[in-house]
C-alpha cells in the first residue's frame, strides 16, 4: 500500500512538469506544491531503495524550494501602475472598491466579469479613467480595461476575452490589455491561449497583460506566455483566490520588465485585486 501511494503521488508529481506534452500537465502543476510535500514525506517510509528515496526527496524539496522562494524575491517597482481586478459578477460593492482603486491610483485598470450588477463602477471611474473599452466574453459578462491616459486604438476579440487599448501615456506609446482564461484541462485554457497569441504577439508597441489567468506562474502555459509576448509578471507571488482552503496564486500583471506587485483586498468579490508597478519602456 505504501508503494501504491508512492506512486501515485510521485505520478502527479513528476506529470506536473508534462504541460508542454499536454494541458494535463499544467492541472496538475496548480498543486505541485502540496504533490511536493506528501510525496517527499511519503516516499521516505517506502521499500524502494535508499537512493531511489531520497532522490525523489530531494526533488520534490528543490521543487518546493522554488515556489516558496517567489514569495520572497524582492522586485524593484516601476514607473506605470495597474490595478488588476476580478470584480466577480455579483460584486455588491463596488463603491468601496472603486475607492480602493482611487485611492491606489493606477494609470490602468484592467477588470473582468463585468456585468450589469457591478457595472455602476466603471460609470464611477469615468471622471478618473475617462478612457474606457469593454469586450465580450459572454452575453452577460465582459472585460475591461480603463486608462487615465489618452487612447489612440483599440482592440477587442469577441468571445475570447481579450480588450486591449493603445495607450498615448507622456513616457511613450504602449498597449494595455485585459484577459480573463478560460479553466485549465479539461477545459480549454490550452486552446483560448493559441487563439488569443497572435493578437498579443503581432503588436510591435510594448503591450502589458492584466488578468485572471486561472493558473500559477510555474506552469508550462503562463511560462510559454511570458516568452512569447516577451514580458515578466510582476512579483512577488502571492495568492489571489482561495478555493477550499487552497491558496492559488492565479491574477497576475505582466509587463516588458517585470515590476513590484502587491495585493488588494477582496471587496465584494472571491478574487483580490493585484496593484502592480510595472517597467514598460527601457530607462
């Protein structure tokens, strides 16, 4: 039983580095952390032999050792700050969270499930972020983004939940998009991300990512992401969704160079808002 166990843990372990393989892969890779615990603690109790034990110990630890590390590199903050947020479609309050956004004071705000109930907050903004676009994702919820700065385009992929807005800020011209994912596997995060690349990969302005991926940064998808669209999320990590007591680092800020992150507080909504201040163009 004890081998049984062993290998069952050391299956979900080891398939969670699989997501280039298939999107299997990057599921499993939401709960590499704890897969890394119960397996480095249970595989030292089984018959395999010594050196087989310790080291798969000894990579679950260094597994480990490389997300818990995220918590705590420090990041320099940049020059543009954005204010990512999941309102959650029966967000009821959406005053106080649209003072936590002035008071942050962001340059951009990128938003999701925008619907009907909460949409009084982007008409509350208007004063502040007088430049605003919205895109579907369904009939009834769209994503957002709002700037402070003065817009010169605009693009929105109907149905794949992408907005993005050229943003005239008095550094230079760049992009802000707003994306909401789609589940990872069995549903069709994999295939939204292929759909949705070309958009982002054929602008040749610096572009700047703000969403609700659905999916932690060590997985094979979001690492694919940040090589193509040639940015870095914002750090440090930390949570922004608690799903049965598990804490899922899955909003994230993506930027040509990286930046400082912090989080908000929840305000209505099952996501916390991330304000990051990113690097977008070169000093």
């Amino acid at each position: 039983m004890v081998s049984i166990v062993a290998c069952v843990l050391a299956a979900g372990f080891f398939g969670s580095f699989t997501g280039s393989m298939h999107p299997v892969g990057d599921s499993l890779a939401v709960f590499r952390l704890p897969l890394a615990v119960a397996l480095a603690l249970w595989v030292i109790w089984s018959p395999w032999p010594a050196w087989v034990r310790w080291g798969v110990a000894l990579l679950c630890l260094t597994a480990m050792g490389h997300i818990v590390a995220q918590k705590y590199v420090s990041h320099p903050a940049g020059t543009i700050k954005i204010y990512q947020k999941n309102l959650l479609f029966q967000n009821d309050q959406v005053s106080a969270l649209a003072a936590d956004i002035r008071a942050a004071s962001p340059d951009i705000v990128t938003l999701q499930e925008l619907t009907s109930r909460n949409a009084q907050l982007v008409r509350d903004l208007r004063a502040d972020y007088p430049y605003q676009a919205s895109c579907a994702l369904v009939e009834w919820a769209r994503v957002a983004v709002l700037s402070r700065w003065p817009v010169e385009g605009e693009i929105c992929v109907e149905g794949e939940a992408l907005v993005g807005i050229q943003v005239a800020a008095p550094q230079g011209t760049f992009w802000a998009f707003s994306l909401h994912l789609t589940w990872p596997w069995p549903y069709g995060q994999a295939d939204h991300v292929a759909r949705i690349m070309p958009v982002l990969t054929g602008i040749e302005e610096p572009i700047i990512v703000g969403g609700d991926f659905n999916m932690v940064p060590w997985s094979h998808v979001l690492r694919s992401f940040r090589a193509e669209t040639k940015t870095h999320r914002a750090g440090p990590l930390f949570s922004t969704l608690t799903k049965r007591g598990a804490p899922l680092p899955i909003d994230h800020v993506y930027a040509p160079g990286g930046g400082q992150a912090s989080a908000r507080p929840l305000l209505g909504s099952d996501h916390r808002g991330v304000l990051a201040e990113v690097f977008v163009f070169d000093p």
